[in-house]
C-alpha cells in the first residue's frame, strides 16, 4: 500500500520566475526524447537491413541459407 500524501499549501510566483522555471524545463526535455527517437531509427536501420539480407536469399538453396 502506498504512503499517505501530504498537502503542501501551494505559494503564488511572479511572472519572471514563472518564465525561468518553463525555460529549465523546457531546456531539459528534448534530452530524452532524442534518446527515444534513436533508439526508434536504430529499430528501422536493423528491420531494413534485415530485409535486405532476406532479399538476398531468395534465389539460393535450402542449405545455403
């Protein structure tokens, strides 16, 4: 079972700091999202290769393969 949760009283900032905090989070998501994105192409590069290797065994023999 989960820990209770407390409930911290939230506290108003002012507009810069606002725009500062969106910036360091903004600045701080593209980092893993491109680790995502290369693991996606590795994915493609592999599934293409592999196509090509299959291509290429079309015309050989049953022992060939």
């Amino acid at each position: 079972m989960a820990p209770p949760t407390r409930d911290e009283p939230t506290t108003p900032i002012s507009s810069a700091d606002a725009v500062s905090n969106m910036r360091v989070t903004l600045s701080s998501w593209p980092a893993p999202s491109r680790l995502i994105y290369c693991q996606a192409v590795l994915v493609f590069i592999l599934a293409i290769h592999q196509g090509a290797i299959r291509e290429g065994r079309e015309g050989a023999a049953i022992e060939k393969r």
